[in-house]
C-alpha cells in the first residue's frame, strides 16, 4: 500500500504541470495519481469514482473538518484529500440524502512547507487558472484520508517527528550541562 508521504510526492511531480483542466478534472487528477503510484481497485483497474461527492461518501477511512483533523491528529496528513463541501442542495440533485454536504471540488494536501500546499486541477477566472497546479488551504473546508493510502507511517506523523526531536533537545541540554560541569570542576 502507497504512503500518503508517497503519494503526496508523486502529486509534486511535474508530470502533471501544464495540464488543462478541459483533459483532467479535480476528480480524474486524484486518480491519475493514485494510479501512478500503483494504487488499483480489487480487480486490478484503476479507480474511477463518480465524482467528488463519490470520493467523499465512499471512498474515506476518516473524514471531517479542516479543524477536525487538526484536533485529531496536531496537522493535516501528507497526501490527505481536501474537499470543499456546502449545505447548497447539490448533494440532494446528484441524489444523495444523507446530509453530507455537496462535495463540490476534490484535492491533494501535498506540501505543508508551502504557502500554496494543496494540488489540485480547477478552471478559475478569478486566479486565470485552467489545470494542475498549486493553490492555498483556504477555499477548502474538509479533508479526508483515503482508504487506499496508509498514514501509519512515521515518516508522516508530525507529531512523533517533534517530539523526537525535543528529547534530542532534552539530551544534548544535559550534556551541555554536563560538559560545562565538567570545565569548572577540571580548570579547562
């Protein structure tokens, strides 16, 4: 099973730039890249969901807000799926009576060191956007972590990475400590 750290690489690939949305959707990238990390449904095709509402329902071991996620787990998981979802009655049109929401957009959380750290492909008039590219976590509302990707991980969870690294502070505290103990009982 891929990583989300895996797949998050692999939608930073510039394999995807200059495509336009008119040849690849939100939906069709989430795909691609999933493919081209190997990810196949049980009868070895590629995934081909109807949708991001689809993608939302049916296809998450775990979904919730963007604060959700921050409260569960300190951050939002590399290669996490961002959704925009509404309460504007598209969900109830598309034929689902769940109360849900209406996912209306489909992305990658792929580069938490950025600015822009979200993938995606969209046509804005607005950003005069028309395919992949980069954009901020602002205009999204949701994430979700796909049930064929693994964020179990180290390498991936923020958390245990910091606190690594603040008892390897602890440590070479002490032994600064130690060391300047050392100098004034030894005269160096």
């Amino acid at each position: 099973m891929v990583t989300g750290k895996e797949y998050a690489t692999q939608a930073r690939s510039h394999k995807y730039d200059n495509i336009p949305y008119s040849k690849m959707d939100c939906q069709a990238f989430v795909e691609e890249v999933l493919a081209d990390c190997g990810v196949r449904n049980s009868s070895g095709k590629r995934y081909n969901w109807k949708g991001s509402n689809d993608m939302w329902r049916g296809a998450l071991k775990w979904k919730g807000t963007i604060q959700d996620a921050l409260d569960a787990f300190g951050y939002i998981p590399d290669g996490a799926w961002l959704f925009i979802v509404k309460n504007d009655g598209g969900e109830t049109e598309r034929g689902y009576h769940d109360g849900q929401g209406n996912a209306t957009h489909v992305a990658i959380y792929c580069d938490p060191d950025s600015s822009t750290p979200v993938r995606d492909s969209t046509r804005s008039t607005k950003t005069k956007r028309d395919g992949v590219g980069y954009r901020s976590l602002d205009a999204f509302t949701h994430v979700g972590l796909p049930t064929v990707i693994d964020y179990s991980q180290k390498g991936n969870d923020i958390a245990s990475i910091l606190s690594e690294m603040t008892a390897c502070i602890e440590r070479l505290s002490i032994l600064t400590n130690e060391l300047k103990g050392d100098i004034i009982t030894h005269g160096c």
